[in-house]
C-alpha cells in the first residue's frame, strides 16, 4: 500500500519534467535561439543609454531580431570608451529567394550600404532599439574588435550628429566672448558719442523739419509761376505739332528741288565731258581756230617789223632786198 503512492508520485515527476523540457524546446525554437538564426555584432562610439537586452532590431521597420547583449569595452591604450552590441538576426519575417549562403548574404547586404543605427521608441520612455537601412554613400567603418560575429557597421543619428556638435562646442570660450561683447556695448553705451547721439537726432529732426517748411514755402510761392511755365511750354508744344507738318513738306519740296539740280548738274558734266574730249568735233575745230590764230599772229610782227624798218612801206609797198 506504501509504494503504489511512491510509484504514482515518480510517474508523475517523470511526467512532469517530459512537458517541462517539451515546452522549453518549444520555447527555445520560439524565441529564435534556432537554425534559421544568426548573430552580428555592433560598434556604437556614443551613449547606448535606453537599449537593454530584448530590444528590437527592425530593417526599414520589420523586427527582424532582438539584442541580446551589451558590453563595453575600455581601450587603456588610446583611453577609448567603445559599446558592443550583440544582436541575434530572424528570418521568421524575411522571405529570400537566391542560392546565397548567409555570410555571403551579409556581405553583400553590408557592401550595398546596409548600416546600423539607435533610433528611438518612444519619446516618453526613451528606450531605444536598433534601425537597419540603406546608406550607401557612407563608408564602412569597423571597429577593431575581437568577434566571431560578422560585425555590422554603424553610422550616427541626425540627434547623435547634432549632440556631438554641441559637445565640441567650448562654452567657457563662448560665454567669455560673449561677456566681452557685452562690455563692449556697455562701454559704447556709456560713451560721450552715444550721450551725445539724442541730441543729434533732435538737432537733426528740427533741422529736417525746417527744411520741410522751406520746401513747403518754395512750392507754394512757386507753384503759380511753374504752372504758368508749363502752360506756355503745353502752347509751344501745340506750336510746334501744328507747324510740323508745313516744316515737313517745305523740306520735302526742297530736298525734290535738289534732286532735280543734281540731276541737271550731272547731265551738264555729262555735256562738258563730250566736248572737251580729245575726239570731239569741238576740240578740232578749236585747234584749227588756234592754228590759224597762231598764224595771223606771226603775219602781224612780220608786218610790224616790216613797218618799223621801212615806214614809207604803207605808200610805196614793200622795198625787195638787192642781192
């Protein structure tokens, strides 16, 4: 009677840890710690305040697996402060096609500008989880790290990039400059210049006024004559319209007298140059006119020197010459 409950009791314990261990495999095949996943491994330089063991791992926001560990890691030689992220990759929610292994997957996904950066999940929370995209004109830069994992490269959220600016900013420096600026505006306040300066502007104002008046004077003494002058310049104008078009024929009348002239003058250069051409009837006749003239003119000092030396010639004749 004893042992029947004893024997109960062990089947049941057997019993027992059989589903225990069932539902740890089937835990453990849910939860990823199986065949279809693998491991990488990131290098962030800043703070990883907000991403605890657990947080997703999406690419372009599909979870495609969860951190599962954290570690930093102090360089005491350069005294540089590096945060590791070991995360565990799913293919639950990727479907692939190609005959690539894994690695080589990797590669090329890595190669192609696939890199890893904290993004927030919540700003009220501030917890933080791992965004997977495409940078493909950034460079690859891999920390120099011991790791089995294919190790993914990280690139700095516009926040980090903003953050890291405004840490390198030297505050001390800036407020000094802008203590210094102060002064310097203090001291120009303060100067006999700037004391000065209101008076200026009422000397100014007063002067600006009475220039006012004075232009306000001028054009009302003015404006009667101006008006008058524009009056007689509006008559003049009107003048002027209304003897243009006589101008205008009058000075076509005379521009066709000339054409005439110039034509006329033409046609007589044209008549002159026939006459005195060296072929023309003209120019021969006058040759011969010339010919003879030289020829009576030779006749008269002959007969004048006839006269001369014989005077009674013009009543006796001429006296012949003895031989």
């Amino acid at each position: 009677m004893n042992e029947k409950p004893h024997t109960v009791a062990i089947g049941s314990f057997i019993v027992g840890a059989l589903l225990i261990a069932i539902s740890g495999l089937i835990f453990i095949g849910g939860s990823g710690f199986g065949s279809d996943r693998n491991k990488v491994v990131m290098v962030f330089d800043g703070s990883v305040k907000g991403l605890s063991v657990g947080a997703p791992v999406a690419l372009r926001g599909v979870q495609i697996g969860q951190v599962t560990d954290i570690q930093l890691i102090f360089d005491t030689d350069t005294v540089d402060v590096i945060m590791v992220v070991e995360a565990e990759l799913s293919n639950q929610n990727v479907r692939r096609k190609g005959s690539a292994t894994e690695d080589d997957f990797t590669e090329e996904l890595i190669a192609r500008g696939m890199r890893a950066q904290l993004n927030t999940q919540s700003l009220l929370t501030g917890l933080l989880y791992i965004q997977l995209d495409f940078f493909p004109d950034t460079a690859i830069n891999l920390a120099d790290i011991e790791s089995r994992y294919i190790q993914l490269p990280t690139v700095p959220t516009e926040l980090e990039r903003l953050t890291r600016e405004l840490e390198s900013v030297n505050w001390a420096q800036l407020a000094n400059d802008m203590k210094d600026i102060a002064a310097g505006i203090n001291q120009f306040i303060g100067s006999e210049e700037f004391q000065a300066l209101p008076a200026g502007l009422t000397s100014a104002l007063a002067s600006y006024e009475k220039l006012s008046d004075d232009i306000q004077l001028l054009l009302t003494t003015s404006g009667p004559k101006f008006n008058r002058v524009l009056d007689s310049t509006g008559d003049t104008v009107e003048t002027f319209n209304n003897e243009l078009p006589k101008f205008s024929a009058l000075a076509e009348e005379n521009l066709n007298l000339l054409d005439d002239a110039l034509i006329a003058f033409q046609e007589a250069m044209t008549e002159i140059d026939a006459l005195v051409s060296a072929d023309s009837a003209t120019t021969y006749e006058l040759n011969k006119a010339l010919r003879e003239l030289a020829q009576a003119g030779r006749a008269l000092q002959l007969l004048a020197k006839t006269l001369e030396e014989q005077p009674e010639a013009m009543i006796r004749g001429k006296r012949e010459d003895k031989p």
